[in-house]
C-alpha cells in the first residue's frame, strides 16, 4: 500500500522522568516512541545500558568473539574515516597536540658538516 492513504500524525509525547516533563516528537512507531525518554535522558539510558549490559556480557564472551566485535567496530570507522578525512586529520592533529607532551622521543641531533 502507499502512504499516501494514511494522515501525516505527528505523535507528541511527553518524558516518562517525572522531574523533565520534556515534550518530545519520536517518529510514529519507532523504537524511540516506546522508549519514551526525550533527547537528553535517552542519553543517559544507553550509557547505562553500554555500562550495565553490554560490557560484562562482552567480558563474557571467549576471544574470538570479542575479535568479531572489535573487527565490526574497525570497519564501521575506517568508513567514517573515509567519508569525513578532513574531519579525522583534524582530530589527529589536536590529539597529537594533546598528548605530545607526554612522549620521551626527543629529535635527533643531525649532522652539520
């Protein structure tokens, strides 16, 4: 069927914390409308569920399986590298910054003769 047969509803919806009462528009049927947290405490929810959830289950697991974790999360930046290069040479350039404070390398002393 088209989606023309149906209205365009804008679903408004309210935070489930008690103290934001924060009125949010999730898509209609998504996984956000159900979740029914705003912007900012969604945040919070999947930094508790990476923290309480998903780190000791990926403890758990043998090391080939973490490998295939690690080799999907390399593949997904090396595509976000290639698609914003101006962006990672910037980050790299004020990480180097950062931290090159903290390396021992000194310059070589070179030859003048």
């Amino acid at each position: 069927m088209s989606k023309h047969f149906y209205k365009d509803v804008q679903v408004i919806k309210i935070c489930k914390v008690p103290t934001c009462l924060q009125e949010y528009r999730p898509q209609r049927g998504s996984f956000f409308a159900k979740l029914n947290l705003c912007h900012k405490h969604r945040n919070i929810y999947y930094r508790n569920w990476y923290l309480n959830t998903f780190v000791p289950f990926f403890k758990k697991l043998p090391e080939e399986e973490k490998q295939k974790y690690r080799d999907m999360k390399m593949d997904a930046w090396k595509k976000w590298v290639e698609k914003n290069l101006d962006k990672r040479r910037q980050q790299a350039l004020e990480s180097y910054h950062r931290n090159k404070h903290k390396s021992n390398r000194k310059h070589r002393a070179t030859s003048q003769g």
